[in-house]
C-alpha cells in the first residue's frame, strides 16, 4: 500500500507539470485504483472486527464446554477408580484443547490490541485538528470517514472568487493545519481542491481541472513555507465533478467550492498485521 500512495503523489506531481490528456487519464486512474484500494483495506479491517466478535464468542462457549468436560472427568474419576487409563487419556486430551484455547485468545488479544491502537490514534487525531482548526468555525468541518480524517474549508476562507492565490485569512487557518500535520510526522496530507461546475477559462488556466489542481498546490506550497515535510504533502484537484449537492443554486455552488486536506495515517503495515494474524486464525480452525 505504501508503493500505491507513492504512486499518487507521482501522480499529482505529473499533474501539476501540464502532462498529455493520455498520460492524464491514466495518472487519474491510477490515483483512483489507489483510493479503491484503501477503501478495500477499510471493509476487510471491519470484517476484522466481526471476525474478532465471533471468536469471542466461539472461546466463550469453548471454555464452557471445557468445564462441563473437566466436570464430567471428575466425576469419573471419583466413581470409577479403576478407569485410570482412560482419565489419563481425556487428561491429556483436556490439556491439549486448553492449550489450543490459549493460543487462539493470544491472536484475538493482538488483533485487538491491534484495533485499539488504531482507533486510539484516529481519534487523537480527530482532537488534535478540532483544537487546532476550530470546530466552531462554520466554515471548517472536521469528520472521519472509514477510518480517515478529513478537513473541509470552503474555499471563501482560502481564496477570491476565480483566484488561486491565498488569502491572508488562510495562512491563518492553514498554519493551524501545518502545526497539527507536523505533529504526526508519519501521517501524510492529500490537499483535495473541489470547484464548482461554472466553466473557468482565465488564462493561463483553460478550465476548472486547471483552477482545482492550481489552488491545491497553491495550498501544498503555503503548507511547505510553514514547515511541513513536503514528503508528507499530495496535491490533489478534482474539479467539479465530486460535488456535495447539486449546483443548481448559488448557496449549492459555494458548498461545493472547497478545499479538503485528507490526513492519512501510514497504516499499510497494520492492515499487513491484522491480514496475518486473521490467516493464522483461519489456518488454526483448519
């Protein structure tokens, strides 16, 4: 997963330097491959989840069952003293079901320790950004979407009308943002531009594809002059065709002109994890 989001930033950079439709087109498309992925990383963690209840449930019953059998052995042996061969045998055979248990609530320990984890950190993240940004700006939404944590501005705080030049207002705001991207070191930013679905042709730029992927960058580059690693940064333009409401009124327009900065945490290697210890569960009940 980390070759895949390499791939985007490649993606974005080859954007931003006016390549051929052709090369565009795969550029987009590869970007997109590499979101579906992440997105089908996200349903597995919460079939994960599912997973990890059932099996909970599964050792539950198990240890249940094992003391009816440790019951029954008992019994066994204080009526039936000349069976000591067999008591021996169903010993042996308790002890090696109570070992089996041990070892399967151990990997449904580290998964969900696993989860804990990762829950933990989204949500510090999600504290962070609403401290630092300011919740209770209108203007500014803070939500987690599958695990990542999205910050909406809309685009009147960033930039003026057909420009893609910042605004004082949003240095403001945006260093805000960088404090909190530099505190997580080994989380990366995509800065996503959305614009509306009025036709823009201003030169140098010829439409809106060239006004989104512009004003990212614009951002990306207020971003790098405020400290933020530039290995962590993507800049990503979208133009109108992800739209949050129809573009029929001018209110619809303006909640559709915004800018988004994806905070996404490198859990490549978790996602790995969680895969390998639910294989090893799998291969376990085999």
């Amino acid at each position: 997963m980390k070759k895949l989001m390499l791939l985007g930033v490649c993606s974005m950079v080859f954007l931003a330097s006016c390549v051929s439709k052709k090369d565009y087109l795969a550029l987009e498309a590869q970007q997109k491959e590499t979101q579906d992925l992440l997105n089908t990383a996200t349903v597995k963690l919460n079939s994960c989840l599912s997973d990890v209840a059932a099996a909970n449930a599964r050792v539950e019953t198990m240890k249940d069952q094992l003391a009816d059998l440790r019951k029954s052995n008992q019994d066994l042996i204080d009526t039936k003293g000349d069976l000591t061969i067999l008591t021996k045998k169903g010993s042996e055979n308790l002890e090696k079901s109570l070992e089996s248990l041990k070892e399967r609530d151990l990997k449904i320990t580290r998964l969900q320790d696993a989860l804990t984890k990762k829950d933990s950190v989204t949500l510090a993240v999600v504290t962070s950004l609403k401290k630092a940004v300011g919740i209770d700006d209108p203007d500014i939404e803070i939500n987690v979407e599958k695990g990542v944590v999205f910050i909406s501005i809309a685009d009147k705080l960033l930039f003026q009308s057909g420009s893609y030049n910042v605004t004082t207002r949003a240095n403001e705001i945006l260093a805000k943002v960088a404090k909190v991207i530099n505190s997580k070191p080994d989380f990366e930013a995509m800065v996503e531009s959305h614009t509306d679905n009025v036709p823009y042709n201003k030169p140098p730029l010829v439409d809106n594809w060239d006004l989104s992927v512009k004003r990212a960058t614009s951002v990306v580059r207020v971003l790098e002059s405020l400290g933020v690693n530039s290995q962590q940064l993507i800049a990503s333009g979208r133009s109108s065709y992800v739209p949050l409401v129809d573009n029929d009124t001018a209110e619809n327009r303006a909640k559709n002109r915004r800018t988004r900065i994806v905070v996404l945490p490198k859990i490549d290697q978790f996602y790995e994890m969680v895969e390998n210890e639910m294989k090893n569960l799998s291969e376990g009940t085999e």
